[in-house]
C-alpha cells in the first residue's frame, strides 16, 4: 500500500511564528501523500478575550456555547487555517484547507451530556475517506481544523488529536498510515521535569503499566488514548515528538505499538 502520513501540530507551534514557520518548511518537503491537522485553542482563547467572551474550561476540553463556536469557527476555520495554507503555497505545497463539514469529511454528534454538558463539542462518527482520497488523488494536500459536523447544518468543536486519530484510521483503508503527534515536548517523558528522559517505544502492555502507576500527566492521558486507539483500528505507527521528527531522525521521540 502507498504510504500516508497524517501530522498533527500543537498550539505552541501554532502560536509561535518562527517555529510554525520552521515546521511548515520540513512539512513541504515531507514526501509522499501527506494531511495536516492543526487546532488553535490559545488562539480563540485570546480572540474571544478581546470580544469579551469567557472562555470556560473543564478537565482541561473547552465548554462550547453558540458565541464561542462563532469564534472557534473563525479562527480555526479561518485565522489559523488560511495562514497555514497561505504559508504552505509558498512553499509550493498545494495545500487546501478544510473543516469536517467540508466534501462531508468528517461526521460528528454531540458529545452526551454527562457530569458537564460541553456545548457544541463534537465526538466524531464516521469519516468519508472517499471523498477525502479524491483531495489526496488530485495531489492536493488536505489541511483540517479542529471543526466537524452532523450533517444537519450543525458545526462541532472537536478535539484535533481525536481528528487526527480518526482520519489515520479512516484512510487505513486505503493507505500504509504513519500518524505524527507533533508538540514541544521531544516525547513521552518519564518525568515532565526532564526534557531528556523520553520513552522510546511504548506499546499496550508498557503503557498500561505505566498509567497505572501514574507516569502520564493528565494532558498526555488522552493523546495517548487516541494514539492506541488508531492502532487497534488500522494505522501503522504512531509517533509523538517535537515537529522535527518530521525530517531528522536522529532525534530522540516515543514510537507507540500495539
């Protein structure tokens, strides 16, 4: 099978302009068929500020109401993901920025309300690797926001590692699937104190016992999560590094297995 890599990058090298600059520089050169996933929280975090509309945090996910969905829908789907394509054709990367919603990519459904009722926080459903591949076919290079949608006229915030994970196994049906969780960090670390001591390799017996004895922080928990789940579904290898693993593999990373 042909390869396809999915990358997903964090906030930190979103709202840093030379690191983003830097990354999207190694991600043009990335060969072969290639999406990226990107959020944006700190950003509508700082936007929905400045128009005066709180932002609400539970267990570290956003409570979506209707105004702060209009600001995540304009920045996520706007703001952040243009500059992104914009900043991809100068590299000659012929990038085409998407949400969920868009060629019906990616369904969602409203998260259940639960002990917290987040709003309009989409859990996604199914996603459309058809229409996806036709994007992919045309050699163009698919870059989603953290929005989807029911297929109802309703737009979703969705948690971007969880879009990445899906879309890794979604087009495992038709692709060898490498998934790139990229962030500051260079890895899974053994302590968050200690930059150096990332864990090389996990796989499902390693890092249950390593969640059982409490290693992960909470905000590494549902990465994590994600990453075994598009294991378990299809997806080849999954890697969480800082965004230069893109290029050079001399540097250290966590490869996870099943």
């Amino acid at each position: 099978m042909e390869k396809l890599s999915i990358v997903k990058i964090g906030g930190n090298v979103i709202e840093n302009e030379d690191a983003l600059a830097l990354f999207l520089e190694h991600f043009s050169k990335l060969e072969g068929k290639k999406i990226l996933v990107h959020g944006g929280g700190k950003r509508a975090t700082s936007v929905a500020s400045r128009l005066g509309i709180p932002s609400n945090m539970v267990n570290g996910r956003r409570v979506t109401d209707a105004d702060t969905l209009e600001v995540i829908t304009m920045v996520y789907g706007g703001l952040v993901n243009k500059n992104i394509v914009a900043k991809l054709q100068g590299l000659n990367t012929d990038a085409i920025g998407l949400t969920g919603a868009d060629v019906n990519s990616i369904r969602s459904e409203k998260r259940p309300v639960d002990d917290v009722d987040y709003g309009f926080v989409g859990d996604v459903k199914s996603v459309n690797h058809t229409n996806i591949n036709k994007l992919i076919a045309a050699d163009f290079t698919p870059v989603f926001c953290a929005i989807t949608h029911n297929k109802n006229g309703q737009l979703f915030n969705t948690n971007a590692d969880t879009i990445a994970s899906e879309l890794a196994i979604g087009l495992s049906k038709l692709y060898d699937v490498n998934l790139f969780y990229c962030f500051e960090k260079n890895g899974v670390l053994l302590s968050v104190e200690d930059e150096n001591s990332v864990i090389e390799t996990i796989d499902s017996k390693v890092y249950k016992t390593l969640k059982a004895e409490g290693v992960f922080h909470d905000g590494m928990l549902p990465k994590l999560e994600n990453c075994f789940h598009a294991l378990g579904q299809g997806v080849s290898k999954v890697y969480i590094a800082n965004p230069t693993v893109i290029h050079n593999k001399n540097q250290k990373f966590t490869t996870l297995y099943l």
